[in-house]
C-alpha cells in the first residue's frame, strides 16, 4: 500500500508562516481574555457518546466521528445496534465538555465562574473556506451569573480581541429565543412547530423573505400564520427601537423584562466600546444549538461573507447533568477563520524582539563554535532572537534570505577573504502596526521612508503594514520625495534624527519623536512627548475635533448673534413690537460666551487613542509614488545654481536648523545644509536668487532670537 503525503480531508499542515500567526493570537487571546477575569481551563477531546448525542447540539450531532470501543469491550459478533460498538466520540464543540466539566468540579471552583477554553474539535462536515473537519474552537462563559452584566462582558472581550487584531466595521447581530418563540406563538404558529419554523428562518439571509414565505407554505402552516409572521420582521428595525416595537407589539405574548433587558446590552454595549463595531437587533437570528435559552449573539464581516463567531445564553444545559439549572453564557470565536483572514491580507506578527542571526562555517573549531554559543546566550539574555546558521556556499542568496527576514547582513572580510556574516534587525516599536493600520482607516495613505536596503526596508515594511516603502535615500532624498510628494496632497513626516530634519522642514506637518535628536525636534512643527507612533493617528483625531469644535462654536455664534443683535437694536419694533430688556440682553451675551467656552471645554472629555469613530477623510489621496531610481534621475536632468551665504550670527544646530527651514520656504531649495561653524549656508535652487531677498528672508526669520542678537540684528548678508 503506497503512503499519501496529502493530510486527510478536511484536516491540514500548518506551515511556519501561518504557525507564527496562530500561536501570536492565541497570545493575544490569553491575554485580553485573562484582562477580563477568565481562567483558562482544558478537557479532552474525547467525550461519552451519550453526552454527545443529548439532542442538544442540533445538526453538529450528525457530524460526530464516534470512536469503537476497545478490547473486550468491542464485540462485533454480537453488536445489533450502534449503541453495542460505540462508547465515546470527538467532541465537536467546547460546550458540551465545559458543562460535564462544571458539573463534575463545580465544588472547586468560584462563583460565577469565568472560563476560557482553547482546544480542536471535530465534525464530519464537508470542507470549505474557512471550515474543516478538524479546528480550533476559542470559547470563554461565564457559569453562575444569572444578569445581562454576563452578556456584556462577553461581547466586550470579545471585540476587544477583534480590535487588537486589527478587524473592523465589523456587527455583533443579536437577538434573543424567548423572542424568536414569542414572535412565532403571536403569529399562530403551533408550539410543536416552532423549531421547524426556526430552521426555515434561519435561511432569510439566503433565500430572502419571499423565500421563507414559500418554504413556510410547502410546510402547510396557515396563510394568515405566515403574513402576520413576516410582517413583523418587515416593520422591525435593527436597533433599539427595533426592541421597542417588539417589546410592545409582543406585549401579551413577550416576559416582562426580556426586551428591557436586551435593549440593556445594546446600549451599554455601544457605550463603552474600545473596538470600531456596531451592535445590531437582528430578530432572524436563529443560532442552530437548541440549548440555547436567553439572548443569543453572532459576528459578522464583510470581507469573510458569514459568521466568524457567535454565542448566546444556555441555563438548561448543566442542570442535565445536575439536575438543577445553572445560569450559563458564552461566546465562541471562529479561530480558524480568524487566522484565515488575517493570513489573506498578509498580517505579520508585530513584534518588540530585536533579531540576531551568526553565520559559521561548518569546520569551525569547538573553540570558536564555543564562543559563538557564549555570544549568542547573551544576546538571548539580553532579550534578543537569536539564531545561528551554517554558513552556505551561496553567501549571496543566503544574505538574501536574511535580508527578507528584516535583517540587515553585515559581511566581515579579512584579505579579501569573508570571515562570516552578522544579520542585524531594527525592530519596529510594538504600537507602530497598529498605528499605520488607524491611519490607513482615516484614509491617510502610509508612506515608509529610509536609508536601510531595500529588501530589508520591505520587509519591515511589511511588519508594518504601510502601503509603500522607500529606500536607500539619503537625506536630500528623503526631502525629495516629500517635495514629490506634496503635488498630490498634504503631507505629514515622522522622523527622528538629524538625517529626517530636511524633510520634516520640508513637509506640511514635522512631526518629531521626542526620543528624537535636537534638530529634528527643533525641525518639527509636533513633538511626541511619549515617543510612540499611536500618538500620530491621536494627535489627527484630537486635530479633527478641535476643528469641529470650532465650526460648531462658530456656527452657534452667527445664528445667536442674527437673531439676537437686530433684537437689541431693535430692528423688529416697528414690525413686531419685539423689545429687548437690557438686563436680558446682558444675560444673554454672558449665556453666549458661556455655550462656547463649554462646549470647547468638551475637547477635554475626548478620547484622542479611541478609534471606534474614525473616518475616512472625504477625497482620500491616491500616490503615485516616486523611488528614489526616478528622484536622482529627475535631480540630475534638473540645472541647479548652487549658492553660498555667509552668515554671520548662528551660534547652535537650532540656529542652522531655523535658516534651513527658512530658505527652503522661501526659494523650495535643496540640499540646504547651513554650519555655524562655518559661518555659511549652502544650498541649490533652479535659478540665481536675489541677494538682497536672501538677506531679508534670514532676518525676517528671526533665527538667533532664542540665544542671543546683536543691535537687533540676526545677521551679516554676503552672497559669494
């Protein structure tokens, strides 16, 4: 019999790349959800066959893969029915075992009890995108907590996860059973039928309501049954209001307190909420678990086409095992799906570590293979990743590798002979992919800009996120491709060092890391104090509101004062006989100013890190972006006129960078690079500048101010 290296369907390898990309949301997984409270617990994946086919995992229970008994215990001869040669199976959800779980060690555990369980299931479905026969199931309950705090919590841990995962514009659909039964009891639908009624729902999103109308026809319900049951959904809306109409339509038939109670999670919900997401009424969710007895709870996305996740409330589960009901919630996200979506758009892992790779020969002495390993557990110690490679005879291909890894090789020759290789990787800051991702959701295109080789440059870029990189640019090429890059827009630059002050000049907006060099932060229109990059996306939404905030005082100013300045003048006393009391007038000017001082005080309360309210600027720019190939070929077909001043006066790097900025303004020169040392500032300009024009824009600059003038003046003006 020949071996088949293919994976059995509906189950798969899992490559490095995609590894690397699990194992860090499992991370992030553990640690969101431990922030709420939850305990991570296990069982195994092996169930009793009679828990498993309990009538309580609806459709999943014709899915199991049951497992024969063993030994003995197997026989064959005399086996007449299933129940003779089977006695466990593979779980095929999470639920089914936390509730035997619970069950069994409820004595030692906390109340409520808040569990997180990670683990692979199993069910015989047929394979698609984004499903298989075996997979990781992601679920977090909560067992003991009878109020709608169980819901919220839920909803919020898991969004939250979402959003560190950078997913967005996503919906949380919810609805509740005791609903779903209330709405079918209204429109004369027999108990007994119920479930058949649900089945058929569930299909709305696929079929349409007309759909529903004739499935529910072929099954024999009644005309009048069935108009009244789809007019309801037809009024219905998918928001609070939605669970008023219901809340008083279903009067007679609906609890009390069930439809407060959900209107209660959607607007708690959507007020404390971290991640960009909206909570939806939808009352054709169904959810397939019949054990499901309260609110019940789906994510949905766009870029999947269907549910990644979903959940609901479960009281009657435990107390079959008990005999005495336990309340009971949880919500489970698509884990395989999840990771299918983030490795579609090529997510990479962010990460904090610095990387390190030594290249050997083979034949190394143990002396020298023995000071490798000392070096490299330093490094590991010192927190960084190290990895220790034989050296191929391909250097050049294998330097290229590393290069793709976001390592910059550095090769150590002795004679003209390569004595080894050294990788070195500048890690990116943890909060930077996040950053660029909330940029890019305001419609602000990311732009990276360095000196690093390109393939490293790309592959760090890549961690990232950003739409484009740029490397091997000097400084005078970096404030090229600003200058470039300003005919399409406005532009904003990030930098750091004394390499970035050029272009921070030269853009719209310099923006400064405060960990930065002193001319790059003397450069730089921002500063950020904290020196994280989530500070730029904050600092645009702070912007935004301000901006707002002025508009809406501006408004409110011109209509008070139209209507109420012609009324002190009184302009409507001859048409009207509108008078105004002084006394009144005067309150009403102090009332004026005070509506405007507080709501600008309201700048205070706003939340510049949130980013569930970004939007997308109205008229996003498209680039065309420009390498630095195109830049030296379009600088070197330009005729510049280089031109020296001497400048007398400049006593710091804050002086020089202030005369920088200024001469750049003025005449959109290049390569300025000004030295009080020397007492000159160079720079090139497509034609010969005025002499006595140069002199005025240095003094109007005012330049030495911050340290010290003479006579008032800045400056002694020669053009050589």
């Amino acid at each position: 019999m020949a071996l088949k290296k293919k994976p059995v369907t509906g189950m798969k390898d899992i490559l490095p790349k995609e590894m690397e990309v699990r194992n860090y949301v499992t991370g992030l997984i553990r640690e969101t959800y431990g922030s709420f409270g939850f305990t991570s617990i296990e069982t195994p994946g092996v169930e009793h066959i009679e828990n498993l086919c309990s009538k309580q995992g609806g459709d999943n229970e014709k899915l199991i893969f049951k497992i024969l008994k063993r030994g003995e215990k197997l026989k064959l001869d005399q086996a007449k029915e299933e129940a003779d040669l089977v006695d466990s199976g593979l779980r095929y959800d999470l639920t089914v075992p936390l509730s035997r779980y619970y069950s069994n060690n409820s004595n030692e555990l906390p109340g409520p009890f808040k569990a997180l369980q990670m683990g692979y299931v199993w069910r015989a479905d047929r394979p698609q995108r984004g499903r298989f026969r075996q997979f990781m199931q992601c679920d977090i309950d909560i067992l003991g907590e009878p109020t709608y705090l169980a819901e919220i919590e839920l909803v919020l841990a898991t969004t939250t996860l979402l959003g560190k995962l950078d997913f967005h514009n996503f919906t949380i659909r919810i609805n509740d059973r005791r609903i779903l039964k209330a709405m079918a009891q209204y429109s004369g639908f027999p108990a007994e039928s119920f479930d058949t009624v649900f089945i058929i729902l569930d299909k709305m999103d696929k079929i349409g309501i007309e759909g529903v109308a004739e499935e529910l026809e072929k099954e024999g319900f009644a005309k009048e049954s069935i108009d009244t049951y789809l007019g309801l959904f037809r009024e219905i809306t998918n928001d609070v209001e939605g669970v008023r109409y219901i809340k008083e339509k279903l009067s007679d038939v609906l609890e009390a307190g069930i439809a407060e109670d959900l209107e209660t999670i959607i607007n708690t919900v959507e007020s404390v909420k971290t991640a960009d997401f909206k909570m939806s009424f939808d009352p054709t969710l169904v959810r397939g678990m019949s054990y499901y007895t309260g609110p019940i709870f789906e994510i949905s996305m766009d870029e999947f086409g269907g549910s990644v996740g979903g959940g609901g409330r479960y009281d009657k589960m435990i107390g079959k095992f008990t005999g005495q009901d336990t309340p009971a919630v949880g919500f489970s996200i698509g884990f395989e799906r999840i990771v299918m979506l983030l490795m579609e758009r090529g997510y990479k892992v962010p990460t904090s570590k610095e990387k390190k790779a030594f290249l050997i020969e083979k034949n190394m002495p143990q002396e020298g293979m023995l000071k490798v390993l000392a070096l490299a557990k330093k490094e590991r110690e010192n927190g960084r990743q190290v990895m220790i490679v034989n050296m191929k005879k391909n250097k050049k291909f294998q330097k290229e590798q590393l290069a793709e890894q976001g390592k910059t090789p550095l090769l150590f020759t002795r004679n003209g002979k390569l004595l080894g290789i050294i990788a070195v990787a500048d890690v990116i800051k943890e909060d930077s992919p996040r950053a660029v991702k909330e940029l890019q959701n305001m419609g602000i295109r990311v732009v990276m800009l360095t000196g690093d080789n390109e393939r490293t440059a790309k592959a760090i870029g890549a961690q990232a996120g950003v739409d484009d990189v740029i490397a091997g640019v000097l400084p005078d090429g970096k404030e090229s491709v600003i200058r470039a890059l300003k005919e399409q827009g406005k532009v904003a630059m990030v930098g750091d060092g004394i390499n970035d002050a050029p272009a921070l000049t030269r853009a719209d907006i310099g923006i400064a890391i405060g960990a930065g060099t002193d001319i790059a932060i003397d450069a730089a229109d921002i500063v950020l104090m904290k020196s994280q990059l989530s500070d730029v996306p904050a600092a645009v939404r702070l912007s935004r509101a301000t901006l707002r905030n002025i508009h809406e005082n501006l408004f409110w100013a011109f209509f008070y004062n139209i209507i109420g300045i012609p009324l002190a003048a009184g302009v409507w006393i001859p048409l009207f006989g509108w008078t105004l009391n002084p006394m009144f007038g005067a309150a009403a000017m102090s009332l004026s100013s005070f509506c405007v001082v507080t709501n600008a005080l309201r700048l205070n309360l706003f939340q510049i890190h949130n980013a569930a309210k970004d939007k997308e600027t109205k008229n996003p720019v498209t680039l065309h972006i420009s390498h630095d190939e195109n830049i030296k070929e379009e600088k070197e077909n330009k005729t510049m006129v280089k031109v020296t001043v001497n400048v007398e006066g400049m006593m710091c790097g804050h002086c020089e960078a202030h005369v920088n900025k200024a001469i750049q303004a003025a005449f959109g020169a290049e390569d300025v690079v000004s030295s009080h040392e020397n007492g000159t500032t160079v720079f090139s300009v497509p034609e010969k500048v005025d002499e006595a024009k140069v002199e005025e824009v240095i003094k109007d600059g005012k330049v030495c101010i911050a340290v010290g003038r003479k006579n008032d003046q800045c400056f002694g003006i020669k053009i050589v």
